[in-house]
C-alpha cells in the first residue's frame, strides 16, 4: 500500500507533480525495513514456544488491532501441553500421574481468544492457567495486528524516503526501474537515521 495520498505531497514536502512511483517503491522499501508486507492491518500466524513455568508470550506484529465485531486481535489459538517439571511433594507427582494417566503432555487444545488477555501495543498475551497446574510449550496463534490509520510519523517517514531517491543520482538516471528490488539495493542510502527512528515503533521483532 501506498503511505502517502496524492493530496497530501505538498503537506509533506514533495512536489504536487511527483509521479506516484516515487511514493509506491518508497513504500515498499519501508515494508522491507519494517520486515512485514504491510502496515496495514493485516493477519499473521506465528508459532511460539513458551519459556519454563511462563505464561506470556509476546508477538512479533505490533501493534495488535481489534478488527469488528470481533473483541480481540486473536482470532484463534492453540496450546501445546508439556509435562509437569521440578515438581516436589505428593502434590507434584498426583498432578504428574493425573496428567500421564490423561496423556496430556504433547497434546494440542484450542484455547478460546476470550481466555486471553492482550496489550494492544507491547504485542504481550497473557495465557489461562490450566485447572491441573500445567503450562504450554508451545503456542500456535492468529492474529491480527497493524496501523488501522497511517500515522504521521509514517508519513513522514515515507516523503524522506522518495526524497532521499530524488537526491540519489543512480535512482534519478534509472527512475524507469523504481521496483522494490532495485530501491533495496540503495536502502542504506534511503532509510536513514532519521527514518529508521520514525519507523522504529513498527519493525517486526521476534522475540525469542
């Protein structure tokens, strides 16, 4: 998608007769830095393993959106049970001999979204305690996550870009080649700091 509209060049600094695929490889460019194909509002599927005797995790796309009439960014999800560990006292082995005699460790349950609390902008889900005191291993979820309106900084971010290509004399000499893999070649060049700092807040990290 593009990041800038037509009517808003002037507004951020470009000409008003700048050839829209300026503004479509800039874009595109931004996409590759931020790691994801879109800054839109989009669904992404991730599969997490969960830290020992954690329950949260956090997700790569950020920041997480609620799309109606839905209440919550997960759309769905499902839990991989592991087996009980450094469990002392009869508590511990009951709840060992009670999970082995139902075969829950390695099992797979879908986990209802409603069960799960979310921080829209840290990406952070909090998971349901299972009755048995068993945690996940493994976390498989849908979500969906992105910029329901392009904030300014974006934008901003975006007219920098097409202006540092203008300034960029192989780009001006070749502009009939203004494709995301040719822009690619020059991204050193194109986002600079002050853009990698607008962009900050939306590259994609996976956090391990």
């Amino acid at each position: 998608m593009n990041y800038l509209a037509a009517s808003e060049y002037v507004a951020f600094g470009l000409e008003e007769a700048t050839d829209v695929s300026w503004v479509s490889a800039a874009s595109s460019v931004i996409e590759a830095h931020c790691r994801r194909s879109t800054l839109g509002v989009a669904q992404y599927v991730e599969r997490i393993r969960v830290a020992q005797d954690r329950y949260t995790l956090r997700l790569t796309y950020l920041p997480l959106a609620v799309v109606l009439p839905a209440t919550s960014p997960v759309v769905s999800a499902r839990g991989r049970y592991i087996a009980p560990r450094n469990m002392e006292g009869l508590q511990g082995n009951l709840l060992a001999d009670v999970a082995a005699a139902f075969a829950l460790p390695g099992t797979w349950v879908n986990l209802p979204p409603s069960a799960i609390d979310f921080s829209t902008e840290s990406g952070e889900l909090s998971l349901p305690v299972n009755v048995l005191g068993l945690g996940f291993g493994e976390l498989e979820v849908t979500y969906t996550a992105g910029l329901d309106t392009i904030p300014n900084a974006v934008k901003v971010a975006c007219a920098q870009v097409v202006k540092n290509a203008q300034a960029t004399p192989a780009l001006n000499v070749h502009k009939e080649r203004l494709d995301r893999m040719y822009l690619e070649y020059f991204s050193d060049t194109l986002i600079d700091q002050v853009v990698r700092s607008l962009l900050a807040p939306y590259v994609a990290q996976k956090v391990g």
